[in-house]
C-alpha cells in the first residue's frame, strides 16, 4: 500500500507537535521514521493509525484521500499499528488474543483457528504455543503475537513503535527477517525509532523528524554523523567514563538462592559497594529480572541472606527497603512505577516527605516545576503521566528519586530514549554515584552495560558468573558466555576465589 500524508498539522495546547509534515512511503518499502525523544514521530504514527485525529492535512492510501477517525477504521484500511508496550490481554491465552478483532471471533472454530495461527507462524519462524498464557511470554514474544494478530485481521501496513526497546539480540534479530520478509511480500513497513543502528540495518529510507518537523529523508548509504546532527542539529559529545566506585559495601549477599517456576538462581556471593555501578548482561529470560527483584525486596529468597546496614534483610518487604534508602524503577512504567489518572505535580505530592498533612499546592507545583526543569521533562506539572511519551515517563520516575538514595536498582534505566537523553540520564545517575548511590540495573542493550558499568555480572540459564572488570575479558568472550559458552572457565575462576 502507498502512504502519502500531506501538510499535517497536530497541535496539543500551545505544543506544536507536527508542523506541515509531508512524506510519500512506497508499499513494500521499509521506512524508518528517526527523531529525538518529543520530535513527534509517535504523535504523526497515532494519526494515521487512527488513535488521534490532525488539525489538518490528508492521508492519502493508494491515491485515494482518507478520513481515519479511530484504530477500528485505520484497520479497516489495512493500517495495523504494534506499539512499544503490546496491546494485549496478559490473562488470556495465546490463541485467545490472536482472534481479538476478528468478526464474530466468539463463534470462531478453535480447531480452525489454531491450524490458521500455526501456519501463519511458521512463515516467519515463531514459535510460539496457542493455549500458554500471555503473562508467560516475553516482550519479543508479545511483539510476535501482536504481528501475527495484526496480519491475520489482514493488515498491508504495519507501524512499528520502538520495537527493539526490552527484547533480546536474538529476538532482533528474528522480528527484523520478519519485517524483510513482509516487505518482500509488499507489505509497507514503518519503524518509529531513535536507535541509528536498528534504522541504518533495516530501512530502505529514512526520514528524520525534529521539533515536529520534517527535516530531512536520506536514502543508502547512510552515513550516522549525518543522521546525528539532523537529529539534533548539532554533533554530539562523546560519553566520557565517571569511576564513582568506593570500597565500602552497602550490600552484601551471602549463599542468596532464587526459585522460580522457569528457573532456580544461584546461590549468589556479592558485595555492591558506595558509588558503584553493576551491569547484568545475558540474554531475557537469563534471571535478572529475578535476581533484581529480590535484591529489592520485591521477590523472597528461598535461601541466603541480603545484608544491608548489618542487617538481615530477607523476608522483609519493599516499603521496609524503601526505608534503609533503597528505591526499584521498573521497566514497565505505566504498570508499576507511575500512576495512570494522576498528574506529574500529583507524583511530586506523593514523593515530597516535606508535605504535612495538607497538601500546599502552591508547594507542590513549584517542586514539579523544579523537577520537570532538572530533568528536561516534556510536559507541564498537570500533563496526566499517561499522556507524557515513553521517554519523558522515564525522566519522570528519575526525577521523583528520594534523596538519599544509596541503592538503585533500575530495568532498562534509557528504555525508550535517545542517545543524548541517554547520556544525560547516566549523567545524572553518575551525579547520585559520586553522592555515594549504588546502582544495580539491567538492559537488553550490551553497549549501554559495556559502558557505563564497573563491574558486570553474566547470566545464562540461572547462572551467574564472578563479578567481571571491564579488563578482565574481551568482547567476543563476554559475547560467548552470554551464549552460554565459556562458564567452565568461569566456574574455574570462582572455584579459585
């Protein structure tokens, strides 16, 4: 299907979030749409994939202009939009979500169903099972049933929201042959990203989008100083390392074991120390999700201890943790770590120990306004959270840190992000390790961990290996025992310690 949208034009208040947009996508074609975090590339996916209306201009589909009002009738075009957090029904089963949509899908036959489901996976190499439930599944998994739903309602174009954001290499890798696969059937494909390399590897063209505006389309090859300073309108300066570490540990864990109903962990011997900065790597599903969690309280040990001020802290709960000065940010924003129907000054409120009993609202706007300030939040202190995008969502819950705070634990802590706000949120993350803050994260990106770590730890299938300096291997040999190669060695190292 062609795409042609002309002059559109959507503003939000006196936020003008696209300005005259004009761009031409050929079917079969796999347009990558690149822009820093609020240049407005999910707001002008949103109008064409019904879920908001532009103030002006047209969408034009196979030359034919085109009124679409709502998701219902962008599908009934053949638009399908997957969006960075899967719009399914995690208590449903597989095949349950895979008929979402379809007409009078009550009636459907399960037999019919599933041998339809199967045959259209197969196409691309999922493998995913019909009648497990959909909480089971990984995010690269969700992506895949949201693709194979989207295409089974009949979809000819597909809008991809930062698809490679809390998925696995391997993951990337498959959900990419499956785009080019798609294309080559002439499907249109769009991906929404700020990632260079994933637009660079995949797309046939690239239009960059900044403040709202089109700025440029580029075709092969690409060149990334180029697509940087469109971006931006400006070079960017090199991440340059922070050694925070101290000697003193905040935490220590003794013999810590972790069962789960996929995987047993451990046991775990680790010392986290002042102003120290711990990457796990491994593939999702390796267990640190897991092992995070009951480092925080959030999930109980079956064995072991989790000492922090001489303290036991095992079997303890979260808001005990809290307590010691101890704060978890989840990956998963909107569902765990923010308050949908409440408002960024309302966040504030609920985090300031300085509040009485009343509330002094007047009080409690200035301290939003001061953290929207800090950190360069793309809203305003009444934006409910849910209407803020997914990078300013993650500027938010950084900004409501409790202070002090001497161990973070953070998932995915740039999900969603481009690369200055990266550098500027591990800049501020650095700012609360040279204040004495310990961090604990993991992220599906090697490089983030490669680079902003002291020390890594590597998980695969539940083990963990010995704490690794950034001296003590190289890249292809961490690249292995994260592959599951090489743990004899490491074993042998921890057998020595």
């Amino acid at each position: 299907m062609d795409i042609v949208l002309k002059n559109v034009n959507k503003n939000f208040g006196k936020v003008q979030a696209n300005k005259n947009i004009n761009l031409s996508i050929p079917a079969g074609s796999i347009q990558g749409l690149l822009g820093e975090n609020g240049a407005g590339k999910s707001t002008l996916m949103k109008i064409l994939s019904g879920f908001i209306q532009p103030d002006s201009g047209e969408i034009i589909l196979d030359g034919k202009c085109v009124k679409i009002q709502n998701p219902a009738d962008s599908m009934d075009y053949g638009i399908g939009m997957l969006h960075q957090d899967p719009l399914d029904f995690p208590p449903m089963q597989v095949l349950e979500n895979f008929v979402i949509g379809q007409p009078g899908s009550i009636l459907l036959s399960n037999k019919k169903v599933e041998q339809e489901f199967d045959q259209l996976q197969q196409q691309f190499g999922f493998s995913l099972k019909p009648h497990s439930y959909v909480d089971t599944l990984t995010v690269g998994e969700r992506q895949q049933l949201e693709i194979l739903r989207l295409l089974y309602l009949g979809a000819q174009v597909l809008i991809l929201d930062e698809p490679t954001t809390g998925i696995s290499s391997q993951q990337k890798q498959l959900l990419f042959s499956t785009l080019r696969l798609l294309a080559q059937q002439d499907k249109t494909i769009i991906l929404v990203s700020h990632k260079l390399e994933d637009v660079e590897n995949l797309c046939s063209q690239i239009a960059v989008l900044r403040k709202g505006e089109l700025v440029g389309e580029i075709n092969p090859p690409y060149f990334t100083e180029n697509l940087v300073r469109m971006m931006f309108g400006k070079s960017l300066i090199e991440w340059q390392g922070v050694d925070c570490a101290g000697d003193t540990p905040v935490m220590k864990l003794e013999k810590m074991e972790i069962s789960d109903p996929r995987l047993t962990i451990g046991p775990v011997d680790l010392e986290l120390c002042k102003g120290e900065v711990i990457g796990l790597a491994g593939m999702e599903g390796s267990g640190q999700d897991i092992f995070l969690r009951a480092c925080a309280g959030l999930i109980r040990p079956t064995s072991g201890k989790i000492i922090i001020n001489n303290r036991n802290m095992i079997g303890e709960q979260y808001h005990v943790f809290m307590k010691e000065g101890i704060k978890f940010l989840p990956a998963s924003r909107l569902e765990e770590g923010l308050v949908q129907g409440l408002t960024v000054a309302d966040h504030f409120v609920l985090t300031d120990k300085r509040q009485g009993f009343f509330i002094d609202r007047k009080i409690a706007d200035e301290f939003a306004k001061e953290g929207i300030k800090n950190y360069e939040i793309k809203g305003s202190t009444q934006s409910l959270v849910e209407s803020l995008s997914g990078g300013n969502q993650q500027r938010l819950m950084l900004a409501l840190l409790q202070t002090p705070l001497w161990i973070l634990f953070l998932e995915h802590p740039t999900r969603g992000l481009d690369i200055e706000s990266s550098m500027d949120v591990w800049l501020k993350l650095k700012d609360r390790c040279k204040g004495g803050t310990a961090i604990l994260f993991f992220s599906p990106d090697l490089e983030e961990i490669l680079q902003y770590s002291d020390r890594i730890l590597v998980f695969y299938n539940g083990q963990i290996s010995v704490p690794l300096k950034k001296g003590d291997f190289t890249l292809d040999q961490l690249g292995q025992l994260i592959g599951g190669k090489g743990w004899q060695e490491i074993h042998q190292l921890q057998a020595r310690e």
